[in-house]
C-alpha cells in the first residue's frame, strides 16, 4: 500500500518527502527519478500503552510514499502512468507566496491546481474508457456475453459520470459492477489528499485555510480529504531537537506538526485502522484493513498464530490505560474473548491465543 506524492513543479513535493520519511533525497531538481520513503505513524496511545508495560521497544505502523516528480504538461502521459500504481494519491498544490520560488502557472490559485490535476486524472480514464468501449461494442455484435453486457453498462456509467466532471471516486457502484471492471486501474477512482502547503504566516490558523482560501469546494467529498501544512516550517521541525521543536510548535500556538494530520489522513484515506500488542518485549502497532476478521490481523503478525488461532483476547485500549493492567481490565469485565471472525476495531488491544 502506497501514497503517491504529486503537483505541479516547485510547489513543495520533494520538500514534504524529505520530511515525512527524514530520508536524504541527493541532488537538487532531479525531476523525474521516484524516491520511495517510509513514514511512521505519529500514535500518542503507544505511549501511554507503555506507562504500564516499560517495553524494550515502541514499534509503530508505518505509510510509504512516493515522490512522483513535477506534473508539468511535457511528462504528463508519463506521470500518470506512475500514478496506476498508487493506492492514493497525495496532490501538493501551493498557497504560499514567495517571489523566488516560480509558479509553473504563474499565479497561486490553489482551486485552479486541484481542479487541473483532477480533470487530467479525468481525461485519462475518459480515453481509456472510450477505447474499451469500441472494443467490447465490436465483440458483442459477434456474439451475446452477458458478462461482456455488465462491462459495457458499467463502463457507460463511468463515462456519464467523467462526462459530467465529476471523478470516478465519486460515483457509487454495486459489489457486480466494481467486479466487471475490476481489472481497469482507473485514475480518477483513488482516493485524494489535497496538501495545501501554506505559508509560515498561516501556521497558526491551519484550520482557516479552506475558507481563507475559498476551497470549501475541495471539502467533504467522498474518498477525498484535505490538509494544511507549512512545508517550510515543518522542514525546520524536522531538523530540530524535540525540545526546540516543541517550543517553536508551541509558539504557534500548535500540539503537533502538521504532518502528523497528513500521515493520519492518508492512513485512513488508504482504509487502513491500527490495533495494538503490548507487553514488555514491546508495545506495537499493526497495520489492517478496515472489516479484517482477528483471523487475519493475527496472520499480520506471524503466520503461525493465524494457523493455530485459538481465540483472541481483547480490550479497548483506554479501557487497559485507564484500568491500569490487563488483571485490573479482566476484573472490570473490560477483556472479551473472540473468535476467529471477530471484526477487529480500531484501538482494540488484543492478546492472541494459539497453539503449536
Ligand atoms: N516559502 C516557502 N518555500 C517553500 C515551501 N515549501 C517548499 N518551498 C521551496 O520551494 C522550492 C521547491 O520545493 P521542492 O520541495 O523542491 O518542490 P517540488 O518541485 O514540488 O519537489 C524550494 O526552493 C523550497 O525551498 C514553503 O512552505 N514556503
Ligand atoms: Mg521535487
């Protein structure tokens, strides 16, 4: 599972980049090379899980994310065709002025960028879609197919849809439908994180900046969410002593680095939820898909527990922090004992029991 950092050339990608994963990224202006980086999880409840156990090791989910390069016109077929392997797409589009750093469209107008960038991701499955189309009218004049028939019903569904510019991500389909063109990677049907990168003037109103900005149209759409950071501020952050960098936070009024809201919205973006381990070798998160069985979550951790699963112990993690132990959680009927399907929630503590 990946995110793909894009947006218009010197708007802050390979910035974010650099500070979501702290990797080095050698060499300025290298365009066109895809860095791929790790980012962990920011997960303050690991913490207070290890006021009671004192583990070894803290270990926590983790995001990656790659830097896809500029979107500029001339790279654009090559650009999107980087983008069919993302699970989510990660748009930087600018807001902060700042005269030495050029504007490949001349002028900051954020609603402009994100619409551009969608339109494309647009025109992209509208062709797609098209060529399909021809294909499968050819083949149905042939002969009858009824699974053929779902596709081009489905298909024409998409096109009304993109013809009404409006992105696939939008457009709700039957469990049938999503099957019968499961096997296209349409563009404009990923979920989007819009990253508004703002202007350090802005670091203490991160909140405002949809309205600041009159971008509430980018707002409360379906698989789509949006975030504000101060890339260059946060650049600094990320350079820093934790000291330092809680009290430059704090002068802003701030709890936490932006960048902690963008991992946590592309997590949850990619239908992602945590659950936890915890004891003294270590307290750790694990990563699942949202409507996982405990089965699954624990064939995340080894094989061998999901093979001899017995049952799964499980209390709500507040639940365990505020009772202060697991015995003091199980004599408040806090720990319950699930089975093999048991949909795993965000949050759960869990216990697997396993033989062998
Ligand atoms: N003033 C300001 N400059 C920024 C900010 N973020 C990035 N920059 C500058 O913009 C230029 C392009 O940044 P970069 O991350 O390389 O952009 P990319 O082309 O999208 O990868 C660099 O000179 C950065 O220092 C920001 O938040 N504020
Ligand atoms: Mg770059």
């Amino acid at each position: 599972m990946q995110a793909g950092i894009i947006g218009l050339p010197q708007v802050g990608k390979t910035t974010l980049f650099r500070i979501l994963t702290r990797a080095h990224v050698e060499g300025k202006g290298a365009a066109s090379t895809t860095h791929v980086g790790v980012a962990k999880v920011p997960e303050p409840r690991l913490l207070e899980l290890a006021k009671l156990y004192h583990p070894k090791k803290i270990t926590y989910a983790t995001v990656n994310y790659v830097d896809l390069g500029g979107m500029q016109t001339e790279r654009m077929r090559e650009a999107l065709a980087q983008l069919r392997e993302v699970d989510v797409i990660a748009h930087v589009i600018r807001v902060f002025e700042d005269p030495s750093v050029p504007h490949s469209e001349g002028s900051i107008d954020p609603l402009r960028d994100a619409t551009n960038l969608d339109l494309e991701l647009m025109l992209s499955d509208h062709d797609q879609i098209t060529r399909r189309l021809e294909r499968v009218e050819k083949d149905l004049k042939k002969k009858r197919d009824p699974a053929l028939e779902t596709e081009k019903a489905t298909l024409e569904k998409c096109k009304a849809q993109l013809e009404a510019e409006k992105p696939l991500r939008e457009l709700e389909l039957t469990l049938e439908e999503k099957k019968s063109i499961g096997g296209f990677l349409f563009l404009s049907a990923r979920p989007v994180l819009y990253v508004l990168n703002l202007g350090d003037e802005e670091a203490d109103k991160l909140d405002m900046a949809v309205v600041r900005h009159k971008l509430g149209q980018l707002e409360g759409r379906p698989k789509s969410a949006v975030v504000g950071i101060c890339g260059r501020l946060e650049a600094e952050l990320a350079e820093m002593e934790e000291k330092e960098a809680a009290e430059l936070l704090a002068s802003y009024g701030l709890q936490e680095p932006g960048l902690n809201r963008l991992i946590r919205a592309t997590y949850d973006l990619l239908g992602l939820i945590q659950f936890f381990t915890a004891g003294e070798p270590e307290v750790r998160a694990w990563t699942i898909r949202k409507g996982d069985p405990a089965v699954k979550a624990a064939g995340v951790i080894h094989s061998d527990i999901e093979k001899g699963f017995i049952r799964a112990e499980v209390v709500r993690w507040n639940d365990l922090v505020a009772a202060g132990s697991i015995a003091a959680a199980k004599e408040k009927a806090q720990v319950r004992l699930e089975g093999k399907e048991y949909v795993v929630q965000e949050g759960d503590v869990i216990l697997f029991r396993h033989s062998g």
